[in-house]
C-alpha cells in the first residue's frame, strides 16, 4: 500500500494513523512501536484520528531529527506490528575525501538519480572521512528532488547508517565491520578482490576453468620460466592493477628473451637466459605482488588489440543481467587494449560482423554465450557469502572465437564507455540497475 506521509510539529515523539487504517490493519490497537530509519531507530506512541485520510500518517518532527532524516523528500513506507520502516535509504560510497564533491562532481553525480522517482527515499553520497563510528551517523550530501536547479540538487547534512551501501571505492576494515554490524550484509560490492584472488576462487569450477587463462603468482624467475614452457608468450601483471598499468608482455625469440612493456615502446631483450634471469631478480626487488598469466591470441585490427567489455548488474529483481557491451581497440602496437592515450570503442555487433564476417544470428548467439559465461562466474562469486551487485568482465576472444575470461573489475570500473558509442540508453542502463538494486536489497 503507497501511503501519504506528513510531518507534524506539534507532536512529540508520536505518529497517528488514520482510524480506518488502524482498524484495518491491527488486530489490537498499538501504543508503541519504532520508527526506523536505516540502521537507526526511535520509540514512539501510536494513536489515531478518525478524520485522517486512510493512506495518511503523521510522524512527528522530532521522529525525523532523532533518525537523521531529511522532511523534505519522498519515503516509502514498510509498515508492520511493530515496527514503522521509512526508505529506501541508500548511501553511495564514491570518493575516500570529503573535499572531492565538489559542485562540479556533484552534478556529475545525478546520473545516479536517474530512476529517483521509481527509487524514492533518501539517496546519499559520502566518503570514509564522514563517518562517525561512535555516534552511528554519516555526514554526506543527498539528493533532493524537490528543487528544478541542479547545483542544489545536492544537500549538505548528517544521515543514519543507511539500509544499502554502494561502494565504488575501498575502506578500511575496522570501518566496514562497524558499518555490517549496524546493518547486516547489505554493503556491495565489498570486498573487493584481485585477479589471484579471482583465479583461486573461480578456476576449481570445472564449468568456469576453459574459460581463465592460467594465472599464477610470480615469486621467483622460474615461475617465468616454466610457463614459458606451455605457453609462446605470458604476461606479467600488478596482482592489484587496473587499466592496464604495469604490464609486461613476455616472449621468446629467436634473439633471446623479450619483456615489452604496455607503454610506449620500451621493450628489453635478453641473448641468456642468465640475463633474463638478472633482470626478473631485480625486477622483483622493486615490483611485488605480481602474477604470471597465459597471454591470449586476441582479436586484432590494425595493430590494435581488441576485447569486449560486459558490465554485469543486478537490478530490482536481484538478479544479474548484462546492461552493457562495448569493443575496446588498443593504442596501435600495445600489448593490451586500454583505450587511454589512442585506443577506441565500437559496438560487439560491428566487430564481430565487419571484422569477423559474422551473420546476425551467429552475432547474437557468441554475446549470449559470453552473458551466460559472465552469468556463471557471478553465481560463484555470489556462494562466498559476498554482497556483489557491479562488475565489470574483460572478455577475449581469440582467433577461433573462444571465449576467455581476462579480468573481472569489481572496484570502480567505469561506467562510461557506452557514452563513447552514443548509446544514451544502455548508459541510463548501466547508471540505474545499481540503484534499483539497492532498493530491492533494502526491502522496499
């Protein structure tokens, strides 16, 4: 049942129901319950007016100063015996500085609003530096959707622990387990984890492992080495990197060892193994928590290579659905397909039709194949007993168009990228389903 709030302030500590609703909803008459607001609850007295509007409630002013709620903006009401349950309150964990919502930032920050009038409630964004662990209480800026001009549609104030966060940046631990302890498992996507990480977790299942290229920690040269054995070329990647930082592509040729690096075209070359041996021992006393990983013959264009993007959400009905799939082209010549200084996107269809000389069918048979892939690692991810709602899967295909599972971002992957293609549609997409989902996993 939708119900129509007001505030009353007059009243202390109170909320009134409207006799019709009282009669119709309570078996017995309460005098007490809780209204609740996040994490955060406050007793009051119930009674009721027989002239109130059946859909109506009053809560009194105080109510919303001792909850930390804005009076101001739309809430849902879930409404049991006991209990008075006002939301959804969603906070949005987006920068580790308070300093970092600038005006200029904060209106970059209403594309999370999108879908508000469906979503309703208190929608927030904060950092670490505003949470109060003693006090239970967030300070942030929310959205208010009463007003038409957008530099005020951000409010400055104090919040309770929320129902739902959604994080896009890391906190500390003792933070996160204050944060759980008030609110149960409703933080996603946290923790979040590396490609070793990924590669332990993922590569046991018999359904998944075709699709991981061989992944391993390189603790010594010899790891180098002997997968050099298996494979014509490995990569050596940051266990904890991202946007293609720090990659060395690694191969053997006829003149010796070759590391080339992802950036510009600095490249070593080692005639002995002795020497490529020197050079990983010293490489390893500045770089650790590397891995060693199977480099995939991927699709290539031009000097370009090319892998896909699938953005994986959960929306409103707590499920997974791909919301967006976007080409990426590499920097001519580099040895991976990190778009920044030279790189672009296209459309999966325009790749695999105009590159691969698919026909429509088959096109739309391999980006399913690839959902279901990307649908079946998130599964697995689900059974750790993690709250996850956003990633962000590199997908390879290689020559023969297998399909291989390259990286899974799970931090702050962007969001972006279906700007770069026009489509308007899938970005409202890929912005909203976060936010429908903290909804549902907030129960409203």
């Amino acid at each position: 049942m939708n119900y129509q709030l007001e505030v009353d302030e007059q009243l202390k500590k109170q909320v009134i129901f409207s006799e019709k609703l009282i009669m119709e909803y309570f078996d017995e008459i309460p005098r007490k319950m809780v209204v609740r607001g996040g994490a955060r609850k406050c007793p009051v007295g119930v009674s009721f007016e027989s002239r109130l509007a059946k859909k109506t409630i009053k809560i009194s002013k105080d109510v919303f100063e001792d909850l930390f709620l804005p009076q101001n903006i739309p809430y849902d009401i879930l409404l049991n015996d006991e209990e008075l349950n006002l939301g959804p309150i969603i906070g949005l964990l987006l920068h580790k500085q308070d300093e970092k919502y600038s005006p200029a930032y904060l209106k970059k920050c209403l594309n999370y609003t999108l879908q508000y009038p469906a979503v309703r409630g208190l929608l927030f964004v904060f950092s670490p530096e505003g949470i109060d662990q003693k006090k239970k209480i967030i300070q942030g800026y929310y959205f208010n959707p009463c007003t038409d001009e957008d530099e005020a549609s951000w409010k400055k104030g104090v919040f309770p622990y929320p129902h739902v966060i959604y994080q896009r940046i890391g906190i500390k631990k003792d933070v996160y387990q204050s944060l759980i302890k008030e609110m149960g498992n409703k933080i996603f996507n946290y923790p979040t984890f590396n490609k070793l990480k990924a590669w332990k977790w993922l590569s046991p299942v018999n359904s998944i492992r075709p699709y991981l290229p061989e992944t391993h920690p390189l603790k010594k040269p010899v790891d180098i080495f002997d997968m050099m054995e298996q494979y014509p070329a490995i990569f050596l990647k940051p266990s904890n990197g991202f946007q293609g930082l720090g990659i060395i592509k690694v191969t053997y040729e006829l003149d010796g060892y070759h590391f080339k690096y992802n950036k510009g075209d600095e490249e070593k070359i080692f005639g002995t193994k002795y020497e490529a041996e020197n050079f990983i021992i010293d490489f390893l006393s500045e770089h650790h928590n590397y891995l060693i990983q199977q480099s995939i013959n991927l699709l290539s264009y031009r000097e370009r290579k090319i892998d896909f993007r699938f953005i994986m959400q959960k929306d409103y009905t707590q499920k997974w659905q791909c919301t967006g799939v976007i080409a990426r082209f590499g920097k001519k010549g580099n040895i991976d397909t990190n778009i920044q200084g030279g790189g672009y996107v296209h459309t999966f269809e325009d790749v695999l039709g105009g590159i691969c000389h698919l026909e429509p069918r088959e096109i739309w048979k391999k980006e399913h194949q690839i959902i279901e892939v990307c649908k079946k690692v998130c599964h697995v991810l689900d059974e750790r007993d993690r709250c996850y709602g956003d990633f962000g899967f590199d997908i390879g295909l290689d020559c023969d168009l297998n399909i291989w599972v390259i990286e899974i971002n799970n931090r702050r992957h962007e969001h972006h990228f279906p700007l770069d293609l026009n489509a308007e549609e899938m970005y409202y997409d890929v912005k909203s389903s976060p936010i429908q989902y903290a909804k549902a996993l907030a129960g409203f």
